[in-house]
C-alpha cells in the first residue's frame, strides 16, 4: 500500500496529539490507532568497539537534541576516539571526491563537521553519511573535526529494524509512523529505545524526530518532515 502525498503522515502525528474529542455532550478520549507491537533485535556493542559510538540520523538543532554533537563533545572530552555512522540532513549535499568536506545539517544551530571526503557518503541525498572511526578536535562552540582513523564498519551496531521502503509502504505506515512521532514528542526519555526501532530506516526516523522536536517545542508541525522522508515512495 502506498502512503497518501502531501501532509497526510504529518496530520496523522498532529491527530495524535489530540487527547480529547468534543461533542455537544461529552469530551471523550481520542482513540489511538490500533499497531502491532514493534519487533526490536537487541543491539549487542562488541568488546573491541571505540568507547565512543553514534549509530544514528541527526535531527540537526541545538546539542541537546542532537545524539552527533553529544558524541562528538563527548570523544573531544575525553580524547578518545569515535565511531560515527551517522546521517545528516543537508542543504547543500555536494561531496567532492577528494580532501576535506564539512557537513552540517540543515536546522538553525546546528553542529558542523569537517572530515575526509572518501568518509562521507551521498547515497540518500540530500542525507549524507558519515561513517568511520575517527579523532575528534573540538575547533569552536559548534564545529569539529575529524581525523580518520579507520574506514571499516562496525555492523554488529546498526539497529535491526525494517528499512526506509518497508517502513513507508506498509498498510500501517501512517498509523505507525505518526504514532512513533507523537510518543517521542511526549516522552523524549525513550529516544534510545525508538532509535533501535526505528534506526534500520534512517529517513524515517529523521522524520519522526525532527516532527517530535516540533510537536515538543512548538506544539506543533513546522514543517512536512513526514511525507519528506517517505516522498521516495508517495503516488
């Protein structure tokens, strides 16, 4: 089944906010729509691993909602090295095909990344990955870079969950995936547990956490991060 175009996965998170119904009798409980139970593969971190990893999709903004920043303060800190396998949202999604690159992501306030090119990857653009294990150098309040240490994945890191084209053309999509972003909205506490659900599909969980983000600070949508991050898949 095919997701409907235009605002329909971003309207589905706003209905989900709704607690309450009103009628001319009663204010009655919203029913929540009705999804089987998410199946989560444990995420096992092999012994060898850096101390430091991010597996993720940046949401962009301010630190305190990015898990790329934290991670990246975090290895600066410590002086340790970080693995990152990490998409981010770009504007300007061009990587050249040698030396350096600087990626930053396309929110307000956002952390930007100076790494090897040959480390950067523009597969889902205007998402680019950045993947390695790396040294971190902190160059300013919200710039870092990256020195590669080595270009091999950790696999035993990526979460398990259904990808990107699973996850937006599902009979449930629209239920599931606006659920997933108004319950992160109202418990910001289990983004680690979404992450590991929703992580295999990196569009999508940006969707839901860039929807989250707006749900919680403005409560409401400012913008149609839904529908973008399925717009691969919409008739």
């Amino acid at each position: 089944m095919r997701l409907r175009p235009l605002a329909a996965l971003s309207a589905a998170a706003l209905l989900a906010t709704t607690a309450c119904v009103s009628t001319s009798e009663e204010t009655r409980p919203q029913p929540r729509p009705s999804v089987s139970k998410e199946e989560v593969t444990p995420i096992e971190t092999p012994d060898d691993a850096p101390e430091v990893t991010v597996v993720d999709t940046s949401p962009g903004g301010e630190k305190d909602t990015d898990p790329l920043w934290q991670g990246l303060a975090e290895a600066a800190e410590k002086d340790t090295e970080a693995y990152l396998k990490v998409y981010v949202h770009t504007g300007n999604p061009e990587v050249p095909e040698t030396g350096e690159t600087t990626v930053t992501a396309d929110s307000p306030d956002s952390v930007s990344v100076t790494v090897d090119a040959e480390n950067v990857d523009d597969d889902l653009s205007p998402f680019l990955l950045i993947h390695g294990t790396f040294d971190v150098d902190e160059i300013g309040n919200s710039a870092y870079t990256l020195k590669t240490v080595d270009d091999e994945d950790i696999p035993e890191l990526d979460p398990k969950g259904p990808d990107d084209e699973a996850r937006c053309t599902a009979d449930d999509a629209q239920d599931r995936i606006g659920l997933a972003a108004n319950d992160l909205a109202e418990d910001s506490s289990r983004r680690e547990e979404f992450r590991q659900q929703w992580g295999g599909s990196p569009r999508v969980w940006w969707g839901i956490q860039k929807t989250a983000i707006s749900l919680g600070q403005e409560g409401g949508v400012a913008g149609d991060f839904l529908t973008e991050a399925c717009s691969e898949y919409l008739q």
